[in-house]
C-alpha cells in the first residue's frame, strides 16, 4: 500500500522552486508553501488510507479482529508511510542533483516534494522521527476501535464465531436482564354483601 501512496502523493505534491547561486541552489522564495503543501498532502492521503485500510481489515480479515488484527493495521500502516515518503522524495531526485551539479547561475529549477524539507532526526539511530508518517497509523487507529466499539459482538467476529449457548443458561446479550416488576399494594377489603349495614 506504501507504493501507490507514494506515487500519489508525488504527483499531487508541488515542487519547490530554487534559483541555482554562485554558492549552490537557494531558495526562490523566503518561506515557501511548497513545503506545507507536501506535509499537508502526506497527512491528509495518509490518514485516508490509514481509515481504509483499517476497513479493509475489519472486512477481509474477521478471523483476526481484536488486538492482533489492531496491531497489524497500525504497524503495517506505518510501514507504509515510511515506504511512501521514501518513494515520492526519490522520484525526480537525480535530476534534480544533476541540475544542482551543472545548471548555470540564476537558473530555475524545482526541488521534488519532500516532508519538512528533508530536515528530521532519527530515534535510536534508525527511525525517522517525523510526525506525518504517524498520521497513516492514527487513522488507521482511530478508525479501527472505533468498529470495534460499535461491534454487536462481544468476541468480535460476528454471529456465526460466537460460541452455542450452553442447555439450562440464557445466551450472552449485551441486554440487562429486565427486572421484574414490584407487586402492587393489596386491594382494600370488600364488605360482605351478608353483612347486615351498619347504622
């Protein structure tokens, strides 16, 4: 799923655009939006896939629903994410280096989209730590207990997983049992129609 989303957000992420100086390529504006636009893009189609994703998985996979089927939506959508943003800032990035390389002074050209501007740290020395790429997996997240907290099912996996009723016991319903209703005050007593009136 990294793949197509990679593709799509590289296409619909503008580039940056650059003037090429005396000392390497500076930026043709102070503070671009092309920079924004590629974050905002990433999170917005990350998140979408992340919610259909975690459909997909409810759907397809009811054999798994429960943590097992959480956990594997959550990290696959963030390995997703990572696969993604490595293919669109790769795309178009050679020629961009050899523009880099060889364009003349005052040259414009365009820097290929990518998160934060290619600015991120890596936690434990491996893993990009860059808040876009998480937005896959809370979509995914979010959407995923939320089927789980509207299932009718207790075990999750529909009518035809939940175990037989068991003889003499009622079957598992979320419904309370309804009470029984108080009796009611005695009925004042009748007077004996043989009773002669009382004066």
């Amino acid at each position: 799923m990294g793949v197509p989303f990679g593709l799509l957000w590289w296409a619909v992420s503008p580039g940056v655009p650059v003037v090429q100086g005396e000392d390497g390529a500076l930026l043709a504006a102070p503070q671009p939006e092309e920079f924004i636009a590629a974050d905002g893009w990433f999170s917005l189609l990350g998140f979408g896939l992340g919610v259909l994703a975690a459909i997909a998985m409810w759907l397809l996979l009811r054999r798994y629903r429960g943590p097992v089927g959480m956990l594997v939506v959550v990290f696959g959508m963030l390995g997703a994410a990572v696969l993604a943003w490595q293919l669109g800032r790769q795309i178009g990035l050679d020629g961009y280096q050899r523009l880099l390389a060889g364009a003349p002074p005052g040259a414009t050209f365009s820097k290929p989209p990518d998160l934060h501007g290619g600015q991120y740290d890596l936690l434990l020395g491996f893993i990009p730590a860059i808040g876009d790429l998480l937005v896959p997996a809370f979509g995914a997240a979010v959407t995923y207990t939320l089927l789980a907290g509207w299932s009718r099912y207790p075990g999750l996996r529909g009518a035809e997983a939940e175990p037989a009723p068991v003889a003499g016991h009622p079957p598992l319903s979320w419904d309370l049992p309804v009470p029984p209703a108080p009796p009611g005050a005695p009925a004042p007593p009748v007077p004996d129609a043989t009773e002669p009136p009382r004066d």
